[in-house]
C-alpha cells in the first residue's frame, strides 16, 4: 500500500446496498452539521442518529463511537479535497506553482467555509493528531496524498517532493489557523500572505513549471 494511503475508519461494515450506503451518508451529514452547530464535545451518536432520522441501534451496525463517525467524515472530506485539487490540477504543460498553490488553498477556504463541520475538525486534529493513520499525524497524511498526486502530475521526482510539501502543509496550517483566528470567514492579508510565502518556497524548490527542461514554455509553443 503506498504510504499516502491513510487506514480507514473503523466501520463495522461497509454498506453492501444502495439504501444502507445512503443512511450511511444521511449519518456523516448530521454529524457534519452537528458539529458546526455544537463541536466535537458535544457531539453524541444519540444526537447524530436522531439528526440523520435513523434509530440509534442503525448508527451503532456501522460505527462504534462518535470517534469513528467523525474519523469517517474527515476521510470523506480528505477525498473531496484531493480530487477536487486533481481536477484543478489537469496537466504539467498549463501548470506553475502560483497556479497549484492557489488551486490548493482556494478549495481549502471553500471547505472551511461550505462543508458542514469542517471547520471544527478540518483533517482531524481536534480530535486526534492521528485520527485518519494511526502510524502518521494528520497533516503527515495530507502532505503525503498531496506529494504523490503533484508528483504525478507535474513530473517532479517522488522522492523529492515529500519533505518541500510537508513544509508547505505545516506552514499552510498554522497560517490559516491564525486567519481564521482573527476572522471567521478567514483573515484574506493573511491568506495573500500565506500563498505568496508558499508560491516563493515551492518555486525556489522545484523551479517554474512552466519553464524547467520538463515542460515547454507557452512561448515556444
């Protein structure tokens, strides 16, 4: 298993049906929209069964705990994330890292400002430093999924791109954290600030996308 992979939560079953997988996704919704209202504290599967319409007895057939809710829906949340930084990452040729580093953040600030619970839990750390892998720290995984995905598509060599995109991560982190500190839609100095800072890093690390010997230059084209 590559290593970005992260461990799945602990379901006691994954839906088989059609009608099952739906009231699996009705429970991860309430408890998305039980954390915006309440946190994490106070979230009780008693309160997220009554919420997602469904006895308490159905909630516990695939979770243990509201641990393993919350564990579900930051995984479901990571997915989003990462395939909705796929799709704004479509190919090396158009690529450059002011365009990758906005793509990345853009769709960060949009979750924390649209999926219910996300920003509570975001991936994970309030809860657990190692809710989504128990072997590595939350940030840890994402950095991983980003590495390999960019890795991927813009060419870069895998075994490089790790450690300058773990940085980027932790340092994106701890800058959103203070933006959305000081203002609940997230401090946009802040934000600017974070993306000039981690579009200077990147490019310092692995060059212009655009113009290094891997991809041609839109003018030669």
């Amino acid at each position: 298993m590559p290593e970005s992979h992260t461990e799945q939560a602990p379901l006691r079953r994954r839906p088989v049906q059609e009608r099952s997988a739906r009231r699996l996704e009705r429970m991860l919704d309430a408890a998305g929209d039980l954390l915006s209202e309440h946190g994490y504290e106070a979230l009780t599967t008693t309160a997220i069964a009554k919420r997602a319409g469904v006895a308490v007895g159905s909630l516990y057939q695939f979770f243990p705990d509201k641990r393993a809710v919350v564990q579900e829906l930051t995984q479901r949340n990571l997915e989003h994330f990462m395939a909705e930084v796929s799709k704004r990452t479509p190919g090396r040729e158009r690529q450059h890292w002011w365009d990758v580093v906005d793509a990345m953040l853009d769709i960060y600030l949009r979750m924390h400002r649209e999926i219910p619970g996300f920003a509570r839990v975001h991936f994970g750390d309030v809860v657990d430093r190692r809710l989504l892998d128990e072997r590595r720290d939350n940030n840890r995984v994402v950095a991983d999924s980003l590495a390999e995905l960019l890795s991927d598509k813009l060419d870069l060599v895998p075994g490089e791109t790790t450690l300058p995109i773990t940085v980027a991560v932790e340092t994106a982190d701890a800058l959103l954290n203070l933006a959305f500190a000081r203002d609940p839609h997230g401090d946009q100095s802040i934000v600017d600030e974070t993306k000039s800072l981690l579009k200077g890093y990147l490019a310092s690390r692995f060059g212009d996308t655009r113009t290094s010997p891997h991809f041609p230059s839109p003018v030669d084209n």
